[in-house]
C-alpha cells in the first residue's frame, strides 16, 4: 500500500508525505493503522483519533480528513488528510 498524507492550514499545504508500506501478514485494516502510525511518524505529527466519520471516508473514497480536535494534544495545522495512491 502506498500512503499519502497532508497536512494543511487554511487553504494552504504545509507538509506532504508517501511512504509505502507492506505487511503480507495482515489484514487491511491492520495494515492500513500500521502505515498511519510509520506515516504520522516520519511526519512528526501526532496519530490522530479515528472516528467513525473516518471509516465511512476511507470505505467511500479511499481517503479521509482528519481535523485538529480529532488529536489529543495541540497541533500546528487546521486538517491531515490520508489517501490511498496504490
């Protein structure tokens, strides 16, 4: 799977990130929790709260926003969007 994130501040881009991640050992839903936290990792941002708003994005359009009140600390963007490229 490869991962896309961005991270934004109004309308405008801060940070963009792909990584691409492998586990053939896992489920998707496992794999894709894994990639999130290697993602957020290399970002240096914080792993945000998946809510259930999130799944029906992610099942819908293969990508999801998440927004600074999904994070339990403050964060120094506005949106971190994930989507699947491959």
């Amino acid at each position: 799977m490869v991962l896309e994130g961005r991270t934004t501040k109004g309308n405008r881009l801060l940070k963009i990130k792909e990584i691409k991640y492998e586990n053939p050992e896992a489920g998707f839903s496992q794999e894709l929790s894994e990639a999130i936290v290697i993602l957020c990792r290399e970002m240096d941002i914080p792993v945000p709260m998946w809510m259930k708003k999130n799944t029906h994005e992610f099942a819908a359009f293969h990508q999801t926003i998440f927004f600074d009140t999904q994070y339990p600390e403050k964060v120094r963007f506005d949106s971190f969007q994930i989507k699947i490229i491959r």
